[in-house]
C-alpha cells in the first residue's frame, strides 16, 4: 500500500474516532514513536559497537599472524606470567570458598 493512501485511511479512521477518546489514542500513538526511536538508536549503537568489536580482532588476528613462532611465544608467556598474578577465585569472593566448604560437610 502506498504511504499517502496509507496516511489517508489512517486520518480517516482517525475521524471517525469519538472526541473524548482521542486524547487515549494520541498517547497510543505518541508512545509507539518514542519506542521505535529508542528501538533505532539501540539498534545503530548495537551495530557500531559490533563493528569497533570485529575491527578490533581483525587488528589482533592480523598482528598474530605476522609474529615468529618465537613471538607468539613470548606471549603466550606474558599472558600466563599476568594470569599468575592475578588473585585466585577464592581470594577474590571468599564467600564462595565458605559455601563450598559447608556443602562438603
């Protein structure tokens, strides 16, 4: 269906509409639209963010393959020296340790 023949039946259903419940039918109308906007500025920022996201490991996988054997190990080995840094699960949420251990006994 076309836009304006569309718009058309829209209005003429719109008239036929009583008075006293236009006020209902603006709001329905007027919230539908916020919704939509909300929906598309959701939908730009989701898609802008998969792009700088892919870009990214492009950039990573690029990199990788242009390292030596020797360079991807060395870091292999930073990444393993960081991860031994880094505190345990149980150090970090001590919690979790105490539950687990009441659930043992």
């Amino acid at each position: 269906m076309q836009t304006t023949l569309l718009k058309t039946r829209i209005i003429e259903e719109i008239n036929l509409i009583p008075e006293d419940k236009l006020e209902q039918i603006y709001q329905m109308i007027f919230m539908f639209r916020l919704g939509l906007e909300r929906l598309r500025e959701l939908t730009h920022q989701h898609s802008k963010s998969q792009v700088v996201e892919t870009q990214a490991l492009r950039e990573l996988e690029s990199a990788y393959l242009t390292m030596t054997p020797e360079e991807r190990q060395q870091e292999i080995a930073l990444a393993e020296e960081g991860l031994q840094g880094q505190p345990s699960i149980v150090e970090m949420f001590p919690a979790i340790n105490l539950r687990c251990d009441t659930l043992m006994s």
